[in-house]
C-alpha cells in the first residue's frame, strides 16, 4: 500500500525534474519516498568504480587518503621552520636555538658556544618587541621576504600544477597521474634534504608542490568516482581531516629531529614515508575514470527494474574484474585527448560560474590566513615571554590535529545529516543550495580564530599561549571546513563538470592565496599581529554577506551557467 501511495508524486515529481534539468544543473531528487536514491546512478559494468567491492574500495580510499595526508603534511611542517631556516641561510647553525635562551639569545646576540656549532658574540639583532622584525634584522640574514619563498611558491605551485593534472587525469586516468605525482614528490624531497643552496632548497620545494598538488583536486575527484552525493561530504572530509592524524605524528616528532640531528633528516625521512605512500598507490589503486550519460549523473536510468535500486552487474557480457581491468593504465576510455582538451575549456569556463567564483575566494583567503598563521606563530612562541623550548615546537600540531576532528564530524558527517535533512524536508529534491546551511559556522569560526591569534600574538605577556594555539586551532577548521563545503556545493551544481570546478575551487585559490602568504611575514613584521589578523577577521565576515544571495538566486544562477553543459562540459563528465 505505501509503495502504491507514493506512485503518483513520485511520477508527479520526476516529470518536473526532467523540465527542471533542461535548464538546471545540479538539481535532482535523492530521495524515493524514505529511500535514498543512488545519485549518481551506477552501470552495470563490474569496472565501474561504483560497483567496486567495499573492500577495495576501502583500501583504495585509504591509499589516496595516506598519500595526500603526507604530501600536504610535509608542505606545512617544513613551511613552520621560518626561524631555523632564517639562522641557516644566515650563515647560523639552527642548533642555536637549543641554547639556554633559545631565540631571545640569538636575538639578543648572546650566542654561546654549543655542541658542534660556531659560538661568540654576535652583535644584537633589533631591540625590537615583534620577534618577527628581530628576526629579520639578524646580521647577515638573507630578506625576510626570501625566506619565505620556501613556503609561498609552493602555495603558488600547488595551484598551477593541478591545471595540468585535471587535464591529464581526464586523458590518461586517474590512476598514472597519480603515480606520477608520488614519483616527484618523494624523489624531489630528497632534492630538498641534498641541496646546498636556498635557492636550490626553494627549487625543491616547488617541484614537491607539483607532486602534493594531487591532494588539492585529483584526490578529491577520485574520492568523489567512488562515492554517492548523500556520502560526499563525509568522504570529501575524510580526505582533509586525515591530514590531522599525519601531521600531528610527523609534527611532533620534527622538532626533534631538526634540534637534535638537522633539518635535512627530516626531509630524508619524509621521503621515505612518502615512498611508502607511492608504493600503496601503485599497488592498492585502482582506476576511477568513468564516463556517465547526464542522466546517470542524475540518479537515472530508463532501463531499470523498477523493483532494484541499481542495474544488477553483468558479469556474463563483461566477465570479473582482473588485475589488469583494475591496475592497468589507459583503463576506462583509453588515451582520449579530445577529452583532456574539452576539460581545459572546462576548466577555464566554469571560472566564470558564480558559485564557482565564490568558493575560489572563500577558499583563498581563508588559505592565506590560516597558512599565515602557521607560518608566524613558531617565532611568538620562541620569544619572551613564552619562551618554548625549540624541540617542544611540535606541540603546536595538536591545534590543527583538533581542528581535524572537528572536520570530519562537523565538516563530514553533520554536513551530510543537515542537508539530507534539508533534502527530505523539501520533498526529496536535492538542491545543491542546501549545502550553503554548512558554511554559517566555519566562518563564523574563523573570524573568532583571527581574533584570538592576533590578540595571542601580541599581548604576550597579559594572555595564555592557549589563546595563540586556539587561533591557529579555528583557522584551521574554517580553512578546511570550507574547503569541503565549496568543493561538494560546486561538483553538485555542475556535476557534468566535476574536474573543472575543482581545479578552480581547489586550485585557483592557490594562486591568490599565495599574494596573502607571500606578504604576511612582512605585513607582520611592518604592523604587528594584531592588527594584520584584526583586518583579516573583517575580510572573513565580509565574505558572509554574499551567502543569502546564493540562497535566493542560486538556482537562477546554475541557470545562467546552463552554457557550460552545452558546451564545456560534453567531454569532460568524467
């Protein structure tokens, strides 16, 4: 009797669905009464990455999961070195900074002999309060500005490199892209561990962007190959908040290594783990390319048993998956070229789209400012009157390990409640809008966060270090919060053009936001904490304001976008 009742709406709705797809992307129904539909809808091909069998999916997942997790840690911890890095390039030994007195020492000028290093007075730094401009002003000290280029271009790098892997990964695979990016980016860590110069050093550090660029779209899409739209923000999440678990082992650890064996060593040991995560991709996964009709990307199919919630997998036309159906390369479609060169329109097309513009400055700034953060908050906490010892700097990673489990349950798992609450409660018609709910507290979060890291970077000696940690901590969480929340709201209002809205939502904020890494050392160093992370809590609300447009006009919006569907996007579904 339930299933008779449903009858009629359920038609009812899918004849309005089908007017409204004409002309709206990302509009479609999830829900079959209480029944979640499977959006996108899986074929009935076993290769299909959707029809992959839970436990190799599960150990693909966790294969690109623990890649990304090292790239991207290794980028942040090594960019966190700003005062060792700053000693080095000065002609200083960073085991300084194990002195009693640490940084305040050195910036003194106070600069006793210690093991294996040159000793002796130096002449004193800067009588200055900011530790940053002290730093600066060391004797022989290369510009702050330069230094900082170890950190900054591989921001900038990051972001360039995926629109060329988007492309790539559309005409060869998933799967050789990837492979590829392990290759550079642990063969390239051992570059920066031998090199003998800060511009080489700065060289490496590009090249292993390139390689930890993967994280920033491709892994995203592949994840989103193997997963439904009712399960995106949790596994999106997923790929963000397991940088948390990474991070704090190798973070905690790093100080050691640097204060007590040389920063090389780190790089050296960073290599090897990311060799380990290169073998687990080369070995656990398998390729995710695949092509669906509009209508499979809508949750439909004409041919289906109306009884089954998905085509029964045809093992009989087909045969079973084999090793070289999963690991081979060129799989799924080939070398198709055409196709590599219809994502590149894509990718430039969608930059046009309002959603798409939104997110990539939401994104960027809240980069900037939460790399910025990470990039400063090593010399505070060096300096009087908090004076942390060197090899205790790696107990800042607990921020934004805390930070990541707030990710993964608030930016993942409620995420995905709220707007499959929301979805429900609108009849079952999925509107990617829904997602817009799921930005209002991160941002909210990062405005508080700004806040409490200038007050805790420059009324040292009235406050707790807490509340510089706690800064770094909500930055962290808005910074990848958001993250999520742009990249699943932008594949789901163009899901024909999931490669290309990534690149730009994940990728182009890499490019602005490395104006905003690039300068804030120096923006640091001329007008304080404070007042730096006052002007950017502003910038974070300031970007709240667009939010009730996009819930009003959003769908008018994807409207107006409908060209990139007719155009861009032929080629480039998959």
């Amino acid at each position: 009797m339930k299933d008779t009742d449903n009858t009629s709406p359920v038609s009812k709705m899918d004849l309005e669905l089908e007017h409204l797809e004409s002309v709206t992307q990302g509009t479609t129904r999830l829900y079959d009464g209480a029944f979640i539909r499977l959006v996108p809808m899986p074929s009935n091909h076993p290769d299909d990455p959707l029809n992959m069998r839970s436990y190799r999916r599960t150990l693909a997942i966790i294969s690109v999961l623990f890649y990304g997790a090292i790239a991207i840690a290794m980028q942040q911890i090594m960019a966190s070195f700003l005062p060792v890095f700053m000693l080095e390039y000065a002609g200083l030994d960073p085991k300084l900074l194990n002195n009693p007195g640490g940084l305040n020492g050195v910036l003194a000028g106070r600069l006793g002999p210690i093991q294996g290093g040159a000793g002796g007075p130096l002449p004193a730094a800067s009588g200055s309060s900011n530790p940053l401009a002290a730093l600066a002003a060391i004797p022989g000290a290369q510009p702050l500005s330069r230094v900082n280029f170890l950190a900054s271009f591989p921001v900038l790098m990051v972001g360039l490199s995926n629109y060329f892997l988007i492309p790539l990964a559309v005409t060869f695979g998933r799967r050789p892209v990837m492979i590829f990016c392990g290759a550079i980016a642990w063969t390239a860590c051992v570059w920066a561990g031998r090199s003998t110069s800060l511009s080489s050093h700065i060289a490496a550090r590009c090249i292993q962007a390139i390689g930890a660029g993967a994280v920033e779209s491709l892994i995203p899409l592949i994840v989103q190959d193997m997963s439904f739209i009712h399960q995106r923000n949790r596994a999106i999440g997923m790929v963000w908040a397991s940088q948390g678990v990474i991070t704090i082992s190798l973070g905690i650890g790093a100080n050691y290594i640097v204060s007590r064996i040389s920063w090389r060593w780190l790089y050296f040991i960073g290599a090897i783990i990311t060799a380990v995560s290169w073998l687990m991709i080369i070995f656990l996964m398998p390729e995710t390319r695949w092509e669906r009709s509009p209508s499979e990307l809508r949750g439909e199919k004409d041919d289906l048993d109306p009884t089954k919630r998905r085509p029964d997998i045809d093992y009989e036309t087909y045969g079973r998956p084999t090793p070289w159906s999963e690991f081979g390369f060129f799989r799924n479609g080939g070398v198709n070229a055409k196709a590599g060169l219809e994502a590149v329109v894509g990718i430039m097309s969608s930059l046009t789209l309002p959603a798409v513009i939104y997110c990539v400055i939401m994104n960027a700034v809240l980069l900037g400012i939460s790399l910025g953060a990470s990039l400063t908050a090593t010399t505070v906490l060096l300096a009087p009157p908090y004076n942390w010892p060197f090899s205790s700097l790696g107990l800042l990673v607990i921020a934004p390990f805390i930070a990541s489990i707030f990710v993964a349950v608030i930016g993942g798992y409620l995420s995905d409640k709220t707007t499959n609450y929301l979805t429900k409660k609108s009849g079952g018609v999925r509107e990617p809008e829904a997602h817009l709910w799921n930005f209002i507290f991160p941002l909210l979060a990062g405005v508080v966060g700004s806040v409490l890291y200038g007050v805790g970077g420059t009324l040292v000696e009235t406050v707790h270090w807490m509340c510089l940690l706690s800064g770094i901590c909500l930055l962290t969480f808005s910074f990848l919060t958001v993250n999520v929340q742009a990249s699943v709201f932008c594949i789901e209002s163009y899901p024909t053009l999931a490669g290309p809205v990534l690149v730009n939502v994940s990728s182009f904020r890499n490019i602005i936001g490395f104006a905003f890494t690039y300068g804030i050392p120096d923006w640091v160093a001329g007008i304080g904490y404070l007042k730096t992370y006052g002007i950017f809590a502003a910038i974070i609300a300031l970007m709240m304001v667009p939010l009730p447009m996009f819930f009003l006009y959003g769908k008018s919006f994807r409207k107006w976008g409908g060209f990139a569907n007719n155009s861009a996007a032929n080629g480039v579904k998959n």
